[in-house]
C-alpha cells in the first residue's frame, strides 16, 4: 500500500482472536480491520478534543446557557421518565 508505514503492537490474546473473527467474517485482512478502527478511534478523540476545547472558549467568554434554559432542557428530557 503506498503512503503507509509499518506499526507493531502488542495485543491480549483474546483482543486478538476477536480481530481474526472479525477479519473474516467481513472478508477483510486483519490490518484493514485494525487500521479502520484505529482510524475510527483517532476521528472520535479528535473530535472529541476539539469540542471540549470549542466548549472551554465558550465558557471563558461567559457564554452560558441561562438558569431558565437548563430548566427547560432539563423538563424536556425527563418529561415521561416517571
């Protein structure tokens, strides 16, 4: 594959066996499986990350929701869980 590198790690036996089943039963090879989810965890962090840094510039400049605000978001998702 061009542009790729080469990275060795170490799994549980049992992570391991999972991944197998995985890679076969999707047809796919075992680095394809494992480089997708790492691909996937990678996107999940980072946007992740991302957020909470969009959401820490929000609270330095004061930008809260009013008391009223969490009140209502609070009524309309516990309406019902009674």
């Amino acid at each position: 594959m061009a542009g790729s590198s080469v990275l060795t790690l170490r799994l549980d036996p049992k992570l391991k066996d999972q991944l197998d089943r995985l890679s076969k039963a999707t047809s796919r090879s075992r680095s394809f499986v494992a480089a997708e989810a790492i691909r996937e965890y990678v996107a999940l962090n980072n946007w992740q990350i991302e957020e909470t840094r969009k959401a820490l510039a929000e609270a330095d400049r004061g930008e809260f929701a009013s008391d009223q605000d969490a009140q209502r978001l609070f009524k309309k998702w516990t309406r019902g869980a009674r």
